[in-house]
C-alpha cells in the first residue's frame, strides 16, 4: 500500500522521501517499532519540507510524468481546456 500510495503521489508531482506502516498482526511489540520508524519518518518529512529538500533520483521520473500529461492534455485540449491553459501559461505545452 505505501508504495501504490509512494507512486501516486509522485505522479502528481510529489517527492517521495520515505514511508512507514505497520501490520496489526505483527503485535504490539512491532507496532511500537513501527511508531517509533514513523516518528523518525514524519521528522524527515518536516525538515524536507522546511528545507525544500531536493531529490534528484526522481526528478527523471517527474520530468518524463510532465511530458506524457502535457501530451495526454495537449491531444485532449477541447475537453480539457482548463487544464491545457493552465500547462500553457507554466510552459509546459508550446
């Protein structure tokens, strides 16, 4: 789940800079662990954030999500026309 969650959010353009979960089944001594990873997480989120950590890994992968929407909007402009004006003034369609 975190990695379906991970891959939709960085095709909406986010960068992805970790993730944490916890199977109930596992019991609580795993579950307080899980906390303890997710605190850890949630602090790295907070200083990327802060900070606008950049992530180069997947900056291929946002600039190759970045052109296949701009094509899928561009090729769908008379129903889209919200979105393919809104690309237009970003630069992102010629």
């Amino acid at each position: 789940m975190i990695a379906y969650l991970g891959n939709t959010l960085q095709v909406l353009g986010a960068d992805m800079c970790g993730g944490v979960g916890a199977v109930m089944a596992e019991g609580s001594e795993r579950f307080e662990q899980r906390i303890s990873e997710a605190e850890k997480t949630g602090e790295l989120l907070v200083h990327a954030i802060r900070n606008k950590t950049p992530y180069p890994e997947q900056e291929v992968f946002h600039a190759e999500m970045r052109k296949h929407m701009s094509a899928l909007v561009s090729a769908n402009r008379e129903t889209m026309q919200h979105e393919y004006e809104y690309l237009k003034n970003r630069g992102w369609i010629e």
